[in-house]
C-alpha cells in the first residue's frame, strides 16, 4: 500500500528489511473497495493496494533470505485451485520463503464484486484450506467438498516447503479455532495491548474447543501494532507472548525511513 505500491518503494523496502535483519516481509490485499467508502472499509477506495502475491513476487526477487508472508490473503475470495498453484509457484520461487497468511473476509461489497459467497466464507475457508493441501501434497491430488471437488488432476512444481506455514487472520470464535486447530499462526492486525488480550483469551478458549496437531508445535502470535511503534509498545506486546511484531509503514512515509525507525525501536529493547 502507499509508497510499497511503487515498484521502486517496494523493492527498496524489501532490500533494506533483510539488510537491516528483519524476519519477514507482509502484504495484505483488498482487491476492490467499496466506494464511497463506508464502515467497515479500511481505507479509501483511491488507496493503491497491489495483489499480495504479485507484490511479494516482486519483493522476493528483490532479497535472498527474508521471509514472505501473505498478512492476510482473502481465501473464500480466490479460486483454491488456481490459488494452489499461484502458492506452489512462488514457494519455488523464492526458495521457500513463503508464509501464507489467509483470513474468512468482511467486506460483502468486495465478495459481491468478485461473486464469492459471503454468507458462507467461514465454511468455504474450511474447504478451501483442505483444496489447498490436498493439491500441495497428496501424490494423487483429489477432494470433494460442497464449494469445490476435483479428482484425476495433478498440479507440479509442488511447494519447496512441507508443510507451507500457515497464519490464520480474524477475531472472531471461528477464526481462533481455524488458528488453533489447523494452522501454524494467528495474525491480529492493527491492534491495542488491550485488545490483544481480548483476542488472547478468545485463542485459549478455541484451545479447549479443538485439538491442536502435535506437528504443528506452539501457536505462532503475530501483531501489527495499532499506531506508533515504540519501545514501550513493543515492550507490552512482548509481555503478552507475542512472537512476531509487523510493522505497519504509514502512508506518505519513505521506505527505508520507515525501517530505519522500526530498527531503532528494536535497538533500545
């Protein structure tokens, strides 16, 4: 978004991340907004937003070793299969770089414009999560779900990963129980301490609902802090468990400017 939309902000971003030490690189996506814009939109349909997996593309052929992750992808919104092979491709790509951040969505406009089910995204992530591995790595690929089937197909090169980490996005019941009964991570975005706690209890009670997979080993909390970091707010988030801070770049704000403030931030920890 803003300046990481250029192809020149993004890439020097990218570049100044990894040299800086930074574990990752997020991109989240709209790919349309409600105009004019109305509650709960983010941001203003005229705010450039590229396609994540295109801008990580980008970013990854930018940079070595950093971390890609999609924070989040709208997964009810895509196409599972044709999504498996975007994923798969860009895994190889960047040497197995990828962490693929999916949420259910919120905008119905967005899902109206692009004819996805809105009523139903929750149990339409459910299936396409399944489509996805099934795809990435049964030997002879094949499911049938309600929302999507498909047998006597193959799908190469698989991903360099196995698995692909998963963080599921969303702050709701369900969304915490996706993140705990099946993925690697959980992703809260633009968040208080205090509603991080809020988010917090609601992961503890989906850990007595469902069972989390030994494989998949602890839950992974990831945050981008609402509003200006700093030491004491990464101090309090730190406190909370959280394992992995993601930087929100402001808009108008230069690239490495921006990294170079959030370097500072971790500096004086």
């Amino acid at each position: 978004m803003g300046a990481m939309s250029r192809p020149d902000g993004l890439a020097q971003a990218a570049r100044a991340a990894e040299a800086a030490g930074f574990d990752s690189l997020w991109a989240g996506e709209h790919v349309v907004l409600p105009d004019p814009q109305v509650p709960p939109s983010p941001v203003a349909p005229g705010e450039p937003m590229l396609d994540s997996l295109l801008a990580l593309s980008w970013a990854a052929a930018h940079t070595r070793t950093i971390r890609l992750a999609t924070g989040i992808l709208i997964l009810p919104q895509r196409n599972p299969v044709v999504l498996a092979k975007q994923v798969a491709s860009l895994d190889v790509l960047s040497n197995g770089r990828l962490m693929l951040g999916v949420g259910a969505g919120y905008l119905e406009a967005e899902f109206r414009a692009v004819g996805a089910n809105f009523a139903e995204r929750g149990a339409v992530t459910e299936e396409f999560l399944d489509a996805l591995e099934a795809l990435w790595y049964e030997r002879q690929p094949h499911y049938r779900g309600r929302f999507v089937a498909f047998d006597s197909v193959d799908a190469h090169p698989r991903p360099v990963q196995r698995p692909i980490p998963i963080v599921m996005g969303g702050h709701s019941g369900p969304a915490y129980r996706r993140a705990v009964g099946r993925c690697h991570g959980w992703y809260g975005y633009w968040m208080t301490p205090e509603e991080l706690r809020g988010s917090l209890v609601g992961l503890h009670a989906a850990a007595d609902q469902v069972e989390r997979p030994a494989e998949l080993g602890d839950l992974e909390v990831n945050v981008t802090p609402r509003g200006r970091l700093t030491p004491r707010l990464a101090e309090e988030f730190a406190a909370l468990g959280v394992n992995r801070l993601v930087v929100l770049a402001p808009p108008g704000f230069d690239p490495r400017a921006t990294i170079e403030g959030a370097v500072d931030v971790v500096a004086s920890l």
